[in-house]
C-alpha cells in the first residue's frame, strides 16, 4: 500500500526555516495543507503537515506555492520530497484559469484599459517597470535567512531576531 503514494505529486506552500530546527543545506520547508474527514460530524477541517523537500537550486522562497513529488527512497532521515516547480510566486498574483496577473479584483489589462481612457495617474505604481522580487535580499529582506526569538535588549540592533510571543 506505501508504494501508491510514492511519485504523487503534492502543492503545498514554502514557509520560513524553523529557528530551533535549522535546514539542510540543499532543503526547503514545504507545508502542505490535507482535509481530513471527521467521522463523528462528517466534515472536512483542514490539518497541515511539514515535508523537507530536496531543492537543490535554492529556487523555492518563504511564501511561494509549490509542486513537490514524494521520492522513492529518502536522501536523508529528513528529506523525502523533491521540489518539482514553483508554480506562484509570493507576490504576482496569477489567475489559475486565465493564467492572467491580478491586482486585488481586476486583471492588470483592465486597469491599463481604464488608463488608457482616462488618462494615467502619476502616482500609480508601475507593475511593468517593477523589480523581480529578492532585489532586496540583504538590504531590507531578510525573511531568506535564519531567524531566533529575541529574550534580552543587548543594545545591538539585530535584523534576525525576532520578537518574542
């Protein structure tokens, strides 16, 4: 029974490095969320579950969809999936049926549209001219590395820490 699930493939979504659990060097967090059926109510509630995944091209960030597919043996006592694509990127929102961009309900050809009607506005924000996400990566994002709760003030700034609960 094992062998049907090996070589399914699961969407699940990248989440940062645990910060008592470091990560392999070649390995992403995945968190994949599965309905699960509560006989008692007969209804679905949602439970989420953590898989390392092999991505050897560090191409996978914090808060990326992804496609991971379980592999046949494990490379290590902690990786048992392999990173196939990304299929979102955080950030770019992408309509899954018209594979077209979205800016909250409106697809971007439709604003450009309405600019070209009416006239565009100086302020609004250019999705064309924009950087691809990471340009900041080591100046203001720091969400790439790994983090720790923060108990004590040592008068140091510190842009991995974090606060505690």
């Amino acid at each position: 029974m094992a062998s049907s699930k090996i070589g399914r493939l699961l969407l699940g979504r990248c989440v940062a490095p645990h910060p008592k659990l470091p990560l392999p060097k070649d390995a992403s967090r995945i968190r994949i969320k599965q309905l699960e059926l509560d006989p008692n109510l007969l209804k679905y509630y949602g439970r989420n579950s953590e898989v390392l995944a092999y991505d050897p091209s560090s191409k996978c960030k914090p808060g990326d969809v992804v496609l991971i597919r379980e592999l046949p043996e494990k490379l290590t006592r902690e990786i048992t999936h392999e990173l196939k694509s990304v299929v979102y990127p955080l950030g770019d929102i992408t309509d899954p049926i018209t594979q077209k961009k979205v800016v909250k309900s409106k697809y971007r050809e439709q604003i450009e549209e309405v600019n070209e009607i009416y006239g565009e506005n100086p302020n609004q924000f250019k999705y064309d001219e924009a950087p691809e996400r990471g340009w900041q990566e080591e100046r203001r994002d720091f969400s790439y590395r790994e983090h720790y709760r923060k108990y004590h003030e040592s008068g140091k700034p510190d842009p991995y820490a974090v606060p505690p609960d």
